[in-house]
C-alpha cells in the first residue's frame, strides 16, 4: 500500500501535483495541470490531464476506479487536451494502485479539499428501479442508452446508421460499405432466399431489416425496445419503399408471439439480456421455424475477465445499465442448451477498432454540434466510452463474436457440406 507522506503544518502547502507525485509517482504517460496552477509531468507531452477544481479528486477518491474518474470527467472537473487514450490507460494504471483512505484523506486536506462526503453524481447517471432485467426496468435501461436524440446518432454514425461492428473486409472502403458488408455476410449466413420471413431481434435503426428485405427479398418483422429507433426506422422503411416488407415493433423480444420464423438475426442485442442465458436462446428457438438458421452477433468477454466487477463501472451507471459480457464458450453452451445445433463461430474484433474510430472521428469533427444536441456531459459520456471501448477490443480486453446456429429438422441441419460457404461475399 502506497502511504502518502507526513508533513508538518509548518511546510509549504501541498500542491495539487506535489499530491498526484506522490500517490502516482513522477513518471506519468500524461502532464498534469491544476487549478492551484502546479504542474506534473513533461512541459512538451502531447496530452494533459487538467484538473479543474477540488471536486475532481473529491470524485476519484470517494468512487475509487474508473466511476470516479468517469464522474469527473462528465461533470467537467477533468478534462483533456490532445490524447483521450493516453487519459484511459493512465486511468486504467491507477485502477491497479491502493491508498489507505487516511492517509488519501490526509492528504486531501492538505490541498485544501475539506471533507470526503460524496458529490451529488452527474444527472448522465442512470438510476435504474425496479427488478433487475424485468421487461420494465429492460425498457429503462434501453432507453438511457438509445432514446437520446436521433439527430446524435446520425451525427455518430454517419449514414449507415448501424451501431454495431462494421466489416473491414475490402481496402480503401468507407464505413457506409463496412456495414454494408456486415449487414450481407449476416444475410448470407442466414441462408436468406426471397419469400422467406425474418425476425431481426434489436433491430437499432432498421438497417439490417432494409438490406435484407431490399438485397434479398425477404419479409422481415423487426423488435426493438427503444421508441426513439422505432420512430427513425418506420421512416427509413418507407422512404425505401419497403412498408409492404417491413414491419418495425416496439416490442421486447419476450413478448414475440408469433412466428415460427425462417431465420432470426440479432445483432448487438445480446449485451442487455444480462445474466438470464436460457430465456434468450430458448425464446430464439421457439421462434424458429425446424431447420431455420439464428445469427447471434454480440459483444463478449475473453476467459481471463471477470464476469462483473463487485464495484459499479462507469459502464454500468452511464452507457450500458445492467448490461453483462459473458465468455463465448459459455453464449455456445447457452445457445445449444436451448436446443440448436452451433454450426459456426468465429471472431470480429479486429473489425471493431476500425468501426469505433470511424465513430469517434464523426464526433469529434462535430463536437459542437453534438453538444448542442445532447449536453456536454453526455456528449464526454460518448468520448469518453467510445475509446475506452477501442482500446479494450484492440488490447483483447473485451472481444465480439458471431455464433451461426440451426434448430435441427429431424437431424438435417440444410447446411453446405463446404464450412464458410458465404465468405465469398458479391462485389
């Protein structure tokens, strides 16, 4: 345990960077700026942490881990200027540091910050009530992260409006054709044919519903739980001339009724279900029609990680409320529990770093517009998750992963005796 040192009262006031020297060390990857006006670290570094008031440590020692630093980053008490990432990893190092809250307390007030009673959190925060994963609290939790303005995500994602992993499969491609190629290798994976009927389960903004009804001439019936994305995805249906091919419900997947469908896709929905892996694959196959095809596509997280963290994450209380990650082994074993056959699997993360940085690049070009559109809190919310979110797929700290599955036809599973047949996408 790191102590931080004894000094009399009778010495020069403690500094903010005599503070942050002595609890993180000197050889810091970032300078530090302060209110107080000390300074820590390289006069030249090409990224400084500035510490704008005393409520910024108030908030990194009173929410230890990156909840604290993720409040006072919303809440404007931190900020940065030039590299976000080099921000991250030296948030990620401090994770690892442990101080004896006497000694951090000490210090503290040496620097002039009276007291450790917590700051009211940013209003960004969810609070979430009610039971955890119940089809109400599912709705809330979908709609902190998805009903924030239709004009935001248009300005994040560009026109492809698809927040999920694109497909960096051709060079010198823009991020309009790397989803594009994603939305068709799911379609071909899928085994889709005209005439058929697809569910596209969180079906976002519809784009996987358009380019399967329009590239493949499929009927498709799309859920999803955000009413915001229900709004801009009938919209797009009918300026694509796809009304009469298209359904768009605000529906949660729970709640499905009808069917049996061909196939089911379900892209990026998989990370709300939570910690209930049997009511999603079993729902998925009762859904399916005998030798239909299901496209698991989601967010995973590798053997080596904890499941979830005993302490909230900035996650868990800004971007993705009740959100889990589970181990791929673990997504195959749940899907072929329920009854399928797991034909196929294999990894997207290299795809994911390209996406995110496509994303952070729209935002940051138009920084001023996005918070005029959503705060500059939820706008820091945004920066601040979406490179974290780069560096953990590019360090293999998180990982995505589709999973192609058949619910069996009396043992016929319709499948290509040739594995990967779809992998020669069409020009």
């Amino acid at each position: 345990m790191t102590r931080a040192p004894d000094r009399c009262q009778s010495c020069r006031p403690l500094s903010v960077a005599d503070l942050l020297a002595d609890l993180l060390g000197t050889d810091l990857p970032v300078a530090v700026a302060a209110y107080d006006g000390s300074h820590l670290g390289p006069r030249d570094a090409r990224t400084t942490l500035i510490v704008r008031s005393p409520d910024a440590l108030r908030r990194i020692v009173t929410a230890p881990g990156e909840l604290g630093f993720g409040r006072a980053y919303v809440a404007g008490d931190l900020d940065v200027e030039g590299d976000i990432f080099d921000v991250i990893e030296l948030a990620h190092s401090v994770q690892q540091l442990r101080f004896g809250p006497k000694e951090v307390a000490a210090a503290l007030r040496m620097v002039g910050v009276a007291g450790l009673k917590p700051l009211p959190p940013p209003p960004e925060e969810a609070r979430l009530r009610g039971r955890r994963h119940s089809r109400e609290r599912d709705a809330a939790a979908i709609a902190h992260h998805y009903d924030v303005s239709n004009d935001f995500y248009e300005l994040l994602l560009g026109p492809a409006m698809t927040y999920t992993c694109a497909l960096w499969a051709e060079p010198g491609i823009d991020l309009v054709r790397a989803q594009w190629l994603k939305h068709e290798l799911v379609c071909r994976k899928l085994d889709l044919r005209p005439g058929m009927h697809l569910l596209d389960c969180g079906s976002g903004w519809g784009t996987m519903a358009i380019h399967a009804a329009r590239e493949h001439g499929v009927a498709v019936t799309a859920v999803t739980l955000s009413e915001q994305q229900v709004d801009w995805s009938r919209k797009a249906v009918a300026e694509a001339g796809l009304a009469d091919r298209v359904e768009v419900r605000y529906q949660d997947y729970r709640a499905v009724d009808d069917g049996p469908y061909d196939a089911i896709s379900s892209i990026g929905m998989f990370e709300h279900v939570g910690s209930d892996l049997e009511a999603y694959p079993a729902t998925m196959f009762r859904l399916l029609r005998p030798g239909g095809r299901f496209v698991h596509h989601a967010v995973s997280r590798p053997p080596f990680r904890r499941r979830r963290l005993a302490r909230p994450t900035f996650l868990d209380r800004y971007v993705f409320p009740d959100a889990d990650l589970h181990e791929i082994g673990t997504i195959v074993s749940a899907i072929q529990g329920a009854g399928f056959e797991a034909r196929h699997m294999e990894s997207l993360r290299d795809h994911y770093p390209p996406t995110i940085a496509a994303w952070l690049a729209n935002l940051d070009a138009r920084w001023e517009e996005a918070v005029s559109l959503v705060g500059a809190g939820r706008a820091r919310v945004w920066r601040l998750y979406l490179a974290a979110a780069e560096l953990g797929m590019a360090d293999n700290r998180i990982q995505i992963h589709q999973v192609v599955s058949v619910k069996p036809d009396h043992g016929r599973s319709g499948f290509s005796p040739v594995p990967g047949d779809w992998e020669a996408l069409p020009e």
